[in-house]
C-alpha cells in the first residue's frame, strides 16, 4: 500500500466498529505506510500510536496498554521476527499481525509459529486493510467477552457442578439444597441430557453422605439377564462362570447413595426386587439363602413419564411411590437459553484446558448455538463444542465448523448473509441492534431479563429501545 491509496480511503464513523478503545500500534520504517494505517484505523475507532523501529515500539508497550499490532517484518536495528518475539512476551494477548513486502512462504510460516495473529503482503487496498482491522476488533471483542463470562463463571455459576442462573435454575438448586438435607428417596425427571446424574451428585455432595460412596446404576444399559445379579450380587457357584463371589451395586453403596438411572427401564420382576430391598432394608444376593442389611440412600431417575407407565401396568405403582418421597425436574436447555452462553464459556474453557489451545467463537456462530433447539440439551451442547474444538484448526470457530444439523439453524437467525465465502460484515451498532431485540423476541417481551441476559442496564435498554423506534419512523 502507498501514501497514494490514502485519498481513496472512505472514513467509517468509529462507533459502528465496535473498536473503541482498543489500542493499535503501528511499526513502520515507512511513513507513507503508518499514516495509511494509522487513518484507515482511526476511521473504524482505534486508539493508534505509531513507531519507527523495533527499539521505538518496545518503548511504547511498556507505557501503553496495546491490544493489536501492525509491525512490518523489515525494521531498522531488528528483523521483524525478533520484533515479534519480543512483543508476545511482552504482551502475550497482543494480536500481531505481520506486514512485508517480501513475503515468502518460510517468513510466513516462522511468522506464525512466533505467535503472529496474521500474515499480509505489500500492497494491500485499504478495503482489505479495513477487513482486516475489523477481523482483530472482533477477535478482540469475543476475547473480552469470554474472558468476561468466565470470570463471571467463577464468581457465581449455579450449585455445585451445575451451570446455570435462570430462574428455573435458581428454583431447582433451592430443591436441591432441601432434598440434600434429608434422607428421603428422590426422583429426579428431565429429558436425557438435561444433567440428572449431576443433580444426583449434587445432592450426595451436599449431604450427609457426602464422604461415603456414591455408586450411580443405568439401569437402561443392564443386560436384563444379569440385572439381578449387578445389583443384588452373587455367591460362587450361583451360576455358570461365578467362580467367586461378587457384592452387588446395592452393597457397595453402604453407608452412602445409589443413584439408579433411567430407573424406569427396570423390568417388572426387579421392580418387585428392588421395592422389597428398600422397604426392607436387606438384600440376597443370588444364589444365596442369607439376606445382608443394607443401610443407603436411593436416588432415582428417569426420561420417562413414570405415571403414565403405571397406568400402563409397565411400572409398579408401589415403587413409583417409594422412590417419589421428593421430586424434582430438571428445566431442558430450551426453557433456559439465556444460560446457553454460560455453558458455551463452561465447556469452550474445559476444551482449552485438555488441549492447551484456546479458541472462540464467531459472533454468527454464537447467533446459530442460540438459535438451535438442543434436543439433546446440555450434554449435546457439551458434544457439539468438544467434537468442533478437535476439528477445528484454526483460533476462531465458523459457522461452517459447527456440526452440520446444528450449523443449520443459521436459517433461522436473521442477518447471516455471506458473500465470496466470507461472513457478511455488519457494523456493531446494527449487531448490537438486532442482538437486543432478537433477546427481548426471544424471552416473549420480557425486557427486565433481557437487560440481565445482556449484562447491561435497564435504563441503557430503555433508552436504546427509544433510538430504535425513532430511528425507524
């Protein structure tokens, strides 16, 4: 680029960028060139300084708080790459993005193995320079913002594993507190994937029996023919391959909890059994004539509509009763989406930790993760998010990198047109305009949560809502 292209440069008011106060350094030799980026930057709302030399840059990072940098790989007194190493162990969380004209393919690549954020030759148009700089505000943006939801995440995320505030959320977890301070059998309802053995957990945890086993069962996934002997145990002998004796599931729980899963997968005839080792508080293993004390807790769970099932005669009526003392259901992720970006934060910082790579998020890729159903609720957020970290090469995760059913909900977000393979650029004061009233469609009006979903004021709402409808006449 040459001082030449600056005359066709088109100011863009800074507000619409959402690059306010985000600090750009510019490293050039060049003068032409750092006036060229320096008004381009200014024009999508940078705060910009500006070096002649390595020595001249490394100076001002120890005086400002630099986000982003503009460095030429030719510099007086230091190679660029230098430069560049030693600005990312000055500023680890800088975005570097490195500019020559001589690029090559071994400079590029020993560029980004140093930590360069990207990689541009000489000469460039101030439309692709202008893309560019939009590309760093943003990254810099969802950086901020995960940043920020995971330190809200830390100070305050739900009840003990559980992620989550709202309020049906907050309702369950008062539940849950209850139901930890008895002894009473609980029946836990919600759709698979809703996080009903963390529940369980929660409630053991919080307990009495919190230093004592907790041994969960999924009852779903017993082999019928061996039910019987998983939970109640066997003695040697009992049956063929019983070479020794084994306890069963309920007598490892002693002194603490099980927690039978999907407990209305039990054929009938073990319903019979397990009733009769509750109420009785004894089992016999099989094979065996000598019945064992048992002294645990039952915690139960279930998908199903277990009354239904008792209407239908495929469950025993006396032991939906004995295992329903408490109740409580777990809300589905759809009934509480405003807790979808507290999950996304959640499982993409669990990601980066097992593989040391840090990754965000795209503001359209956000947009279809709220906008999908999460049939699967949390456990297929949880899916979704690690399978697309693994295969994900790149820092920042596309729409086109989600799994294909889920990245199919982008028909329904508005505003998610592409062109030439590249997302649609949308000022942030439109985003920002379609983000609020998308949320307040979202929760049927409701502008007091929405403010709390957004993490801004109810007065700045109401006042945004205002320019809004003047803006439309």
């Amino acid at each position: 680029m040459t001082s030449a292209a600056v005359s066709h440069s088109v100011a863009v008011a800074p507000q619409m960028m959402g690059a306010n106060f985000l600090n750009l350094l510019i490293v050039d030799d060049e003068r032409s060139i750092r006036d060229a980026c320096r008004e381009v930057a200014l024009s999508l709302g940078f705060v910009t300084h500006v070096a002649d030399s390595a020595e001249h840059a490394y100076r001002l990072l120890q005086t400002q708080n630099i986000d982003a940098v503009l460095l030429d790989l030719r510099l007086p007194g230091a190679s660029g790459l230098e430069a560049l190493r030693h600005i990312k162990s000055q500023r680890p969380e800088a975005l570097v993005v490195v500019v020559t004209g001589y690029g090559t393919v071994q400079s590029a690549v020993q560029a980004m193995k140093n930590g360069a954020y990207e990689y541009v030759t000489k000469p460039f148009s101030i439309d692709e320079l202008k893309l560019l700089l939009e590309r760093v505000a943003n990254h810099l943006k969802l950086k901020s913002e995960n940043r920020m939801l995971r330190e809200k995440l830390k100070s305050k995320q739900g009840y003990g594993g559980i992620v989550g505030r709202a309020p049906e959320m907050e309702k369950l977890y008062r539940i849950i507190a209850k139901a930890a301070n008895s002894t009473h059998p609980v029946l836990i309802l919600g759709e698979s994937g809703t996080g009903k053995e963390l529940v369980a957990r929660s409630i053991h945890y919080s307990g009495p029996f919190h230093d004592k086993p907790f041994i969960p069962v999924d009852c779903g996934s017993l082999v019928p023919s061996l039910i019987e002997s998983e939970l109640f145990g066997y003695v040697k002998g009992a049956f063929t391959g019983a070479n020794q004796a084994k306890d069963g599931l309920l007598a490892m729980a002693e002194g603490g909890t099980v927690f039978l899963d999907e407990v209305g997968e039990l054929p009938i005839d073990l319903q019979a059994k397990l009733l009769r080792a509750i109420q009785e508080k004894e089992i016999r293993p099989v094979g065996s004539t000598r019945r064992i004390p048992i002294n645990l807790r039952i915690l139960a769970a279930t998908n199903r509509a277990l009354e239904q099932a008792v209407t239908e005669g495929s469950f025993r009526r006396d032991l939906y009763f004995r295992l329903n003392v408490l109740s409580l259901r777990i809300p589905a992720l759809r009934e509480r989406r405003e807790d979808i970006p507290l999950l996304i934060t959640h499982f993409m910082e669990r990601a980066a930790r097992a593989s040391g790579q840090e990754k965000i998020l795209s503001d359209e890729a956000i947009k279809v993760l709220l906008a999908y159903d999460w049939p699967g609720n949390v456990r297929e957020l949880e899916n979704c998010l690690e399978r697309t970290c693994a295969f994900t090469s790149g820092p920042v995760i596309n729409v086109a990198d989600l799994p294909p059913a889920i990245a199919g909900a982008q028909s329904a977000v508005p505003g998610n047109g592409h062109g030439n393979g590249r997302p649609k650029i949308v000022p942030m004061a439109e985003l920002e305009r379609q983000t609020i009233l998308n949320t307040i469609a979202e929760l049927n009006g409701d502008k007091l949560q929405a403010a709390r979903l957004l993490g801004i004021g109810k007065t700045t709402l109401y006042r945004k809502l205002k320019d809004y409808a003047a803006q439309s006449v």
